[in-house]
C-alpha cells in the first residue's frame, strides 16, 4: 500500500516491518527520519522539522500508519487539509487544491496528489511567512482527520421519568445530533426533527450506517413503534446533521460545518458520538468546541471513546468545555470498554460524567438495511452514553431558559451518583441523575477540579490552591457540610473549611489544595469534595498526577549525506 505525504515524498508498506520511502519530484536531496512507536510508521522529511517544531503542522500529516488507517493512501487521488488562521483565511487557494470551504477558525481543502509537492510548496511557505511576520505561531496546516461513531431501563436509571412528572421533558429546546444522519420518518422520531443538515460528500442526509438515528431516539424518541423505547428528553427538537458517511468515517471538515451551523442555529445541547486519539495540545475540533462554547453558550455534549484503558479519552472529548461522557451498564458498574482519563498533555479530569452505554435499546434507521419489520436495535458504547446525558441537558435546559453551557454542566456533574470504587479519571463524578439534578438549587464552580501533572521530582512542589465557588439559585440559605471522600492518603488533599453557608441568590467559596510534597507514592490521586445539606448533595471531582521520576532527554541530531532513501529502517 503506497500512500503520498502532503509533501509529495511516497511511502510503500509491504508488512508490518518492510517499507520504502521515494522523494516527490525535485527532492532527492531530501533526507528522512523514519520512527515506529505505539505501532505507529512515522516517516519526517528533514526539511519540514522547522515546521513541526514550530507547530505549524499536524505531526498526522507524516503518520503512515493514521493515513492508512484514514483511509487517505494512493487510491484515493486527494489528501484533506484543514488551515487553520490567517493563512486559512486567505482568498487564494494554492494551485491543485479542491473543495475549498470555510469552516470554523479557518477552511478545508483538497489538495490533488498529482499536483501535491508544489501545492505544499505554496502553502507552506504561507505559513512560514505569516507567522515570521508576526513573530511566531499563528496558523497551522492540519490533516483533515476523520473521527469514527462510538457505539427500556436506561431512561429510567437515570431519572427521566421523574422529570417527565415534575412537567420537564424537553419541550421547547432544540438538540442537535451530528452523526451519520437520522431517519426522521422512523415512528419514533416522526415529528422530532426540526431541520436537517448534510455536510458530507454524499447526495442526502439518510442514515445508511444506522448510529445517528439511534442516538437521535435515545435523546428523543417518543416511543411510538412497537416496544415503546422512549428517549430521555421525548419533547425535544431535534437538529439532524449529517457529518458522518455511510461507511461512518467523519472528516474533521465536516464535524466542524455541522458544528458551526448547530451552534448558530439555536441547538442549546449538541451531541458528538464519535471521537479520534488524543494528542497533547488542542487541535481545530477542540478548539472550535471551546470558542462555540463561549460563542454561543452551547453545550457540547460528547462521548469519551471506547478503548477501555487508561489515557484513552478521544478527541473531540478532551476538548475543557465539553461534557464528556463514559459508559456503565444497568448496574451503575463501569463498562470495560468505556475510556479512562486523563486527558493527553496535561493530566486533566476526563472524562466528566457516565451514562448507561451497554445494550441500549433504540431506532433502528430504515435506510441501514437491516431485516423488514426491524425497527429497534441494541448497541453499546460510549456512543450510546452521550445521547442519555444530552437528553438530560434539554431537560434541564427547558427548568432554566437563561442557563449556558457552564451552568447546564455543572448542575449535572454536581448532581451526579458517584460510584465509589471509581476513580474521577474512570466516571468524572459519576452516573447522570437527571431526578437529582431538577430538584438541587445549589451548583459548583469549576464543575471539577484539574490539578493536573505535577513534574517529578516533589521535593521543591509547592501547594497548589484552588477556589470552587457555590452558587445558590434558591430562595433560602444553604448550609453546605463538606468533606473529601476518595481514599486519598492524609496530607495530600485538604479543604479550608469543614461547612459553608451559601446566601440565597448568591455565592460562597470554599479552597481545595493540593500538596504533592506529601510523602506518598508518585501516582495518580483523586477524590470527590462533598457538600451535602439534608437531601441535596452536590459532588466535585478532583484529581491530580504526581508524576513518576521521568527525565528531560535532549537529543541532538547530527545530518549525514544520504546515500539513498530509507527501505525500511526504522527506530
């Protein structure tokens, strides 16, 4: 399998060990450094090493073994960019490229790999002169990636039908589900779809691949067909749009139109149940999630990733203003396959909250083909937790017309049933509780506490203060009894304060530290600050990473002349 780099340079993969690397036209000088890790081919020109160091280009741009994986080799005759900044403002498009859209923060295009070496050329000077007139990073040239979907008692476990009573089931909120496209007319979405939107490649917004219908009835559905499988928030508008084809590939492009129309279109929640490996730093869906966010005050609602291990929430979830969500089953237990935190980079509490996520039960999309008469099928994955946790984001939406993103987040992480043999980095504060969350007046901010990486060795840390604020939107104080609970070791975590009260209508603070020079293990800690007032209790997570003994490693490369190009060295 040969696959093109934006650089015009050809990569052939014969095996799992045997490749060669070939020069683009006019760069036979050119020199590469090839690498295998976490069974990823890497494979850098040196003379876009500048480049990468200064950040202006998407390291996935020389994964060989990402753009196979995406599907991007030599039978497809395109390689999808995103340009990020003002470079990705410019009127002009470098000669070969295709497709040119704008989309949030810059535009996407395609650039023909028979034209690609100097399309490169153009565009990467563009960059490098931007950013050497205004004295440093500014924009960035990204690999136009591709996300991937996440895949009667679920309603019920997390409260819904209590809301529904107290006069609370979406109505009058819009949701926007961006997915493989939802099957409006199924029974039990007919009359739930407000607007549709198709931001693929492909002629319609049917659902042929069958995820977006059934996260769409799991946030709305009425019910209506045979089973009686209603979704958590059955009053709701929804949004459908389409930004995932038939095959279930999502291009970053298209998550980011559908996002912006969403966003500008009134959606007050937003589902994404789908998600891609996470890498240090903040990356265009990332970055658009956050800015929409403050924007427009939407709150994106987003699955954390099926992939089970630690370090493993995907992207767009890493995203600090998502609400990102894992899986347990009926029982409250966390699912093996649910992603566990924390976030790339920097150690973060990801992910933020858990739903049921195994063997849901929900429409089953007419155009996915499956067997005449089928009109509900089950399926599991974090995929399946979001829509749960979006639904009770509309509940809530519709209690309280005036609440953003922030508002709407917090009152459901600090509602949420913590499970105590998991840890902030496995469920964030716990299992959604729609029930909890209509009838509790007091919220925290932060939602959750990210101490972060605190870099070895501890001997010169030094204790790290936080302040989370409680807000009583009620008509009576508070007086709010604190504890930490967690298994934390004694020394590392403490509170200022044992009980706080919190006037009607107004705040009070509390602060939370963190002192890594306590003499435990170097490891991840965690727990929960605890504010309860009769019935009421209002939940914060907190985590920090003491890391291990590491070490900063300089290398220092010294160029040789190349004698010929690499034929499957690696290291």
């Amino acid at each position: 399998m040969t696959v093109t780099l934006v650089t015009g340079d050809k990569v052939t993969v014969f095996d799992a060990d045997r490749f060669t690397v070939r020069p683009g036209a006019g760069r036979n000088g050119i020199r590469f450094i090839t690498t295998r890790s976490d069974g990823h081919l890497r494979v850098i020109p040196t003379d876009v090493l500048p480049l990468l160091k200064a950040g202006t280009v998407d390291t996935r741009l020389f994964d060989v073994t990402t753009l196979l994986n995406f599907r991007y080799d030599d039978r497809r005759t395109d390689l999808p960019l995103i340009v990020t900044g003002p470079a990705g403002t410019a009127r002009s498009a470098p000669a070969g490229a295709a497709g040119v859209r704008a989309v949030p923060g810059g535009r996407a295009l395609r650039l023909a790999k028979k034209d690609i070496g100097s399309a490169w050329q153009s565009l990467s000077a563009g960059v490098r002169a931007e950013g050497t007139a205004r004295g440093g990073q500014a924009s960035k040239i990204w690999l136009d990636g591709v996300r991937t979907p996440l895949l009667t008692r679920s309603v019920p476990q997390i409260g819904a039908p209590a809301a529904w009573t107290a006069g609370y089931d979406g109505s009058g909120v819009t949701v926007a589900v961006l997915d493989t496209g939802v099957d409006a007319g199924h029974p039990d979405l007919a009359g739930r779809v407000a607007v549709t939107g198709n931001f693929t490649d492909e002629p319609d917004a049917l659902d042929r691949y069958g995820h977006g219908t059934h996260v769409a009835a799991t946030v709305a559905g009425t019910g209506a067909a045979p089973g009686g499988y209603k979704g958590v928030a059955p009053g709701a508008a929804l949004m459908a749009g389409k930004v995932c084809d038939q095959y279930g590939f999502c291009s970053d492009s298209s998550v980011l139109a559908g996002m912006q129309w969403a966003a500008e279109g009134g959606a007050r929640v937003v589902n994404l149940s789908f998600g891609s490996t996470d890498i240090p730093g903040e990356d265009p869906l990332e970055a658009a999630i956050d800015r929409l966010t403050a924007e427009y005050g939407t709150l994106f609602v987003v699955s954390a990733g099926n992939d089970g291990r630690d370090d493993s929430v995907t992207s767009p979830g890493s995203a600090d203003s998502a609400l990102t969500v894992g899986a347990v089953d009926g029982s409250d237990v966390l699912a093996e396959f649910s992603s566990r935190g924390p976030r790339a980079g920097d150690s973060a509490v990801k992910p933020d909250i858990t739903a049921p996520g195994v063997e849901i039960t929900a429409a089953l999309s007419r155009d996915a083909g499956g067997p005449a008469g089928m009109t509900h099928v089950a399926m599991s994955g974090t995929s399946m937790a979001a829509p749960h946790v979006a639904g009770a984001a509309a509940i809530l939406a519709q209690q309280h017309p005036t609440w953003r993103a922030g508002d709407l987040k917090a009152a459901l992480m600090g509602s949420a049933k913590t499970n105590p043999d998991n840890a902030p980095f496995a469920q964030g504060a716990g299992r959604v509780d729609v029930a909890r969350a209509i009838t509790q007046t007091v919220t925290a901010s932060p939602a959750g506490v990210s101490f972060g990486l605190q870099a070895w060795p501890h001997g010169d840390d030094t204790p790290d203060a936080r302040t989370i604020s409680y807000r009583n939107g009620g008509t009576v104080d508070v007086t709010l009894a604190l504890s930490l609970t967690g298994g934390a070791p004694a020394g590392l975590f403490a509170l200022s304060r044992a009980s706080v009260t919190v006037p009607a209508g107004g705040t009070a603070t509390v602060t939370l530290t963190a002192d890594t020079r306590a003499d435990v293990p170097d490891a991840r800690y965690g727990g929960y600050v605890v504010a309860k007032a009769g019935d009421a209790r209002v939940v914060t997570p907190f985590a920090v990473d003491k890391e291990t003994e590491h070490y900063d490693l300089t290398v220092n490369r010294l160029d040789r002349p190349a004698s010929r190009p690499p034929t499957g060295s690696s290291c």
